[in-house]
C-alpha cells in the first residue's frame, strides 16, 4: 500500500516541477511576470506603503517624533509592542479584503513574508506565537481564520512555535468595521479569554488593526493569564 502513496507523491511533484518550468511564477496581484521572492512583483510591491516614520516605541502608530507617543505615556496600553507592516489603504487593502472575504488565502504566504520582514527589523524576543481568534460560528460561515493563516506562515519563519490554543473569543461580536470608536469598544470588551500562557512571551498575529481595541482586549487577557510580554503584529494598520 505504501509503495503506492509513495508513488503517487513522486509523479506529484514530477508534474509540479514540470508546471513550474512550463508555466513560469506569476505576481500574485497582477499576473505580471518576475516576481520577486514574496510572490509580488517590483511595481505591485511599491503600491504597498509602510507607515510613515517616526513611530511610537510602543504602539507603533506614527507618532510625529521619535520615543513613546502621548497616548501610550498617559495611559500605557495592556501589549508590551504593536506593530504593522503597511498602511491598510491601496493593494494591501485590496489584498487583505479578497484574503478575508473572498476566499484568497494564497496570499498566505506573501503576508506572512512581509509581517516576517517587518518584525526582523527588530528583536521579536518571544516564546509562541498565536492569532486572534474567531468566535466559533464565525469560524464556520467563512471556513478559515485569515489571522491563524497569516501566523503560520510567520511562526515557520520566525522558527516559533504556533499555538491554536491560547486564545479563545468567548461571545459573538458585531464587525467592528463602520461602527463608532465607543460602539467599537462596547462591542469587543470582555470578548477573549486566554490560558495555557504563564510566563510566556507571545506574538499575536491579526490582519487589520483600525483602533487598536482589539489589541487590547487581547492583550488583557493575555496578560490576566499570566503572559509576561505580549507583541501585537498586523499586516495592515488604518491610520486614524
Ligand atoms: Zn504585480
Ligand atoms: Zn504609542
């Protein structure tokens, strides 16, 4: 029987190898040709905007000078670090939208590698790596979490383990897309529950990050169970 399987995998990656010299790689955004190593080609890349420096050293929104921003000095946020690897606006938007909502996920590989690239800028410094989870029937209307896909890709290349445990979204919530900064809150407070973290440092992967809110909570309950650093990592960011 195992000789079959075996078989099966050989000429698998035969016709793959043959596709791959027939059919050259394309960019992921417009079909042109030569892409680079993360899947996009140079002229679609350049549509993808990082967020205007200098930055806050916590939160990571730009903060006009370099340091910790007014916010995060007055009222330090629940999240050790926040941190983004474009502006949620242009192709990235585009690309995030058809990744969450239209079945995309191919482009798991490409978020993953520019989060990646993003977060060597500095030392992670962290144990596991996890996402922000769904409520379960949310998990099931759409069949995948976009943020667990995005995270698995980093934590192969961070090296990291990948937790699918520690996190849990306890009740469901509204989109928090088009609602009010307060509704926002109201609709997300008290939504997570973590376990399994004590004196663990953890990254958690989403693929948006508009207020921050999410982040927090997050972050809190992270944090209650017994997380001794939390990194808070987003492809996208809306700057606000
Ligand atoms: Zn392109
Ligand atoms: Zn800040």
């Amino acid at each position: 029987m195992l000789w079959r399987f075996r078989g099966m995998w050989y000429v698998w990656n035969m016709l793959k190898g043959m596709c791959s010299h027939i059919l050259p790689p394309r960019c992921l955004c417009c079909g042109g040709s030569e892409p680079g190593s993360s899947g996009v080609c140079g002229p679609c890349a350049q549509g993808i905007r990082p967020i205007p420096t200098p930055l806050c050293s916590v939160c990571g929104s730009p903060s006009g000078t370099a340091g910790v921003c007014l916010g995060c000095l007055t009222e330090p946020p629940p999240f050790d670090r926040m941190t983004s690897a474009a502006v949620y606006d242009g192709l990235i938007k585009d690309i995030l939208h058809a990744f969450k909502y239209h079945n995309a996920t191919f482009y798991k590989a490409f978020l993953g590698k520019i989060l990646f690239d993003e977060l060597s800028k500095e030392e992670v410094a962290c144990d596991v790596v996890s996402f922000v989870p769904l409520h379960w029937t949310r998990m099931i209307s759409r069949g995948y979490n976009q943020a667990a896909l995005i995270a698995r890709e980093l934590s192969r290349l961070l090296g990291l383990e990948l937790r699918f445990d520690v996190l849990r979204k306890s009740r469901r919530t509204l989109s928090q897309v088009g609602l009010g900064r307060a509704l926002r809150k109201k609709n997300i407070t008290g939504a997570f529950c973590a376990s399994g973290v004590a004196d663990r440092a953890v990254l958690v992967v989403d693929d948006v990050v508009t207020t921050g809110q999410t982040a927090r909570e997050v972050s809190m309950a992270l944090k209650k169970a017994g997380a001794t650093r939390v990194v808070f990592a987003s492809v996208g960011r809306m700057l606000i």
